[in-house]
C-alpha cells in the first residue's frame, strides 16, 4: 500500500518544476497518493496542469518569492492548516521560500517525515560567482537546527551543506525524462556555428556575461542564441550584443531547438545541478560552463566540456569548439553518455525512495560527507590553480 506524500514549491517554473512534476509523477504511477502544494509566478507556463499526472492533488497556496512578512505569515498558516488537513506521510519542501516556510510549519505539525530540497542554495544568490550571502546564510544556520532533513542534488551541493550549515544532507541527483530529449543530428560542414543557452534571463543565469562573450566571439560562422525569454530589457540588452532571443517557448518546442545547437554555454552565477545543462548533455551538445557548484558535477573538463573560471576561459572554450567540429562531436557523445548513465528519472526516483527510507531519518542512508568539508579551501584552490589544473587532464581531441 502507498504513502501520502505532499510537496510544497513556491518556485513552479524552469528546471525546479520539471523536476518536482517528475517527481510527482513517477510517485503517482508508482501507486502512492501524491499531492502538491503550488504557487504561481510569471514564468509558470500557462500549460503546467498538462505536465502533471491526473492523479496527483493540486492545492494553490500562495507564497511570495521575495520576503514579505505579512504575507510569509499567511502562507506559514496556509501550509500548517494543509498539512493538518492532508495528514501527508512525507512533507517535500522545494526551493528556498517552500523550504523556509515548511521547516517552520514542521514545529506545528511533527507527524510527518518532512525533507527540504534547496535546488541551488540561498546563501549563493550573489552577483559575484562562489561569495556567500551573509543575511542569507544567517538565516539558513537557524532554520537548519530544525528536524527537517536536508536533500542535496548534487554532491558539490551537498558538501557545501555540510560545511556551511553544520548537517549531513542525503544526496538525490537531479534527473531527467531522457525519452523526450532529442539527439543532435549530423551538421553540414559550411553551415554557421551555433552558441546557445536555454532558460528564463535572469540574474542567476548571468545574462551580462553571455553578452558579453558573444561581442567577443560572434562574426563570421558563429552565432549565439538565447533560447528563453525575460524583462524587456534584459532581452534588448542580448540583442545589441549580436543575440537572437527566442522567447519563452514550450518544453517540448525548447528540446527541438537545442538540437539545433551546436555549442550549449552555461555562464550562472549560483546553480544546483541545472537542468538545463543536462538536457543539453543527453542531446549531445558540448557545454562550455562557469566553474560553479552544479555545472562542476556535470561538465568534464577536456571530456565533455569546459569550465571556465573567468570570461577570458569562457571565451577561450567556445573559440577552441568553434573551430573544431570533431572535438565538438567527441565531447558531444561523452556528455551525452555521461548523463544518459547517470541523471535518467529512474535514477533519482531510486535515490529518493531510498531518502525517505522506512523509518526516521537517522535510519536513512547518507552521502559519506565530511562534517565540515572544506569547501571555501578547495574553491578557492580551484579559482587560483584553475588553468594548471585544466592542463593536466587528457582533453580527447581528434583532429
């Protein structure tokens, strides 16, 4: 017989959405009794009831992405009053307001097991890549002594948990619906060389940078693609950088226009384990990415893509694909084994079950990380050795 499980997401677009509908569904089809506390933003799709399983319960309840007290506190009684009324099994809490929300409510309502994915941490939302957020950081530090069990989704995520927030979080890495992602075809050899990215323009995914790399890349055969929309400014500003904007545009639509990419650029800011990336590794693309937590457990360096530490390396990665076409094709079909391999929906789905376990979550299995692993050290290493490091590994390059 299943459980009841409810998850809570402020945050309903973009890569947490599709990860949490994934969820959602698989829970459903697996016979549990599923439901999902929502609230709406301006990028929700207008067609995200379609995404999920009819079986799954949909319950608005609204929360505001920004902190607004008065309205944080009726959406903390809105979600008490729904788990008391639910009697879930299982509490999910998704993306940082969700999970600020939830950890409090889990003091008013302890029948549950209740367990907080941050999809890409709240201290990381700074301008400046790799800096912490001091108020953010602060607040996180409190809500962590709460009994609510942290999930990371990628490892890099998980040890900064650990080091920052003093627990040892369980590990389920994102995952994807592999049978809907479309394969790179075969390229003509005079055609253009595509430089694209895909998602929502915002600050996280560092909109200023990819501009900025496209005046100094674009002409001749390359071109660079945002596909995604966002403000009208932000849009403008892309397009007198030389970069065609799609728009917003449905999933399935987005899949089809990856595949016509030829080079997939991942300049964030802060990240989780993006989606977004994955999808363009299963298509076959090679990804040249800002060495951050998230794109740094999914891009190889020299195997199936580049991270960059600065613009000059960014740069540097699309230039080096651009005029290589074998080394695209050879980076292209290791990513795309690499995800293939290891980010499939089954492959979450296991570990979640395995997160949520059959009893408390002392009795959980845990990622082996250390208590306080020392994350600020090794990026640090990182950022200041980054070319000698990049240098020693094997890059595959065919001629």
């Amino acid at each position: 017989m299943g459980i009841h499980i409810l998850h809570v997401v402020e945050s309903f677009a973009a890569g947490t959405l599709r990860i949490v509908t994934q969820m959602t569904n698989r829970q459903a089809l697996d016979g549990h009794r599923v439901s999902l506390a929502y609230s709406l933003r301006e990028e929700t799709p207008v067609d995200w009831r379609g995404q999920l399983d009819a079986r799954v319960e949909p319950h608005h309840l609204a929360m505001k992405r920004e902190l607004a007290p008065a309205s944080d506190c009726r959406s903390l009684l809105g979600l008490v009053r729904l788990v008391g009324r639910l009697q879930p099994d299982i509490v999910h809490l998704h993306s940082s307001k969700a999970g600020a929300l939830g950890r409090i409510a889990s003091l008013a309502r302890t029948r549950p097991r209740w367990y907080f994915s941050p999809h890409g941490l709240s201290f990381l939302q700074s301008s400046t890549p790799g800096r912490v957020h001091p108020v953010y950081l602060a607040l996180e530090r409190v809500l962590a002594h709460l009994p609510v069990s942290i999930i990371a989704c990628s490892p890099s995520e998980a040890q900064l948990i650990a080091h920052h927030l003093h627990r040892r979080p369980l590990l389920v890495p994102n995952g994807i619906a592999l049978d809907e992602v479309r394969t790179r075809g075969p390229r003509a050899a005079d055609r253009s060389v595509v430089v694209g990215t895909a998602g929502r323009i915002s600050q996280a995914r560092h909109p200023e940078l990819f501009a900025r790399v496209a005046r100094r890349v674009a002409g001749g055969r390359v071109r660079f693609v945002w596909l995604g929309g966002g403000e009208p400014q932000a849009e403008a500003d892309l397009r007198r950088a030389g970069v065609e904007v799609s728009g917003w545009v449905p999933h399935a639509k987005l899949l089809e226009l990856l595949a016509g990419l030829d080079i997939y650029m991942q300049p964030s800011r802060w990240e989780g384990l993006p989606v977004a990336v994955m999808e363009a590794m299963a298509t076959g693309l090679p990804v040249v990415a800002t060495d951050i937590v998230g794109n740094r457990d999914l891009v190889q360096h020299g195997r199936t893509g580049w991270l960059a530490a600065s613009e000059d390396e960014l740069v540097a990665g699309v230039m080096r694909l651009a005029g290589n076409a074998a080394l695209r094709d050879s980076w292209g079909a290791a990513a795309r084994e690499h995800v293939r391999s290891n980010h499939s929906t089954d492959n979450m789905m296991r570990h979640l079950y395995e997160a949520y376990g059959p009893g408390s979550t002392q009795d959980i299995p845990t990622m082996d990380v250390p208590r306080r692993a020392p994350y600020i050290e090794i990026s640090r290493a990182m950022t200041s050795k980054a070319g000698t490091m990049r240098r020693s590994q094997p890059e595959q390059e065919t001629s």
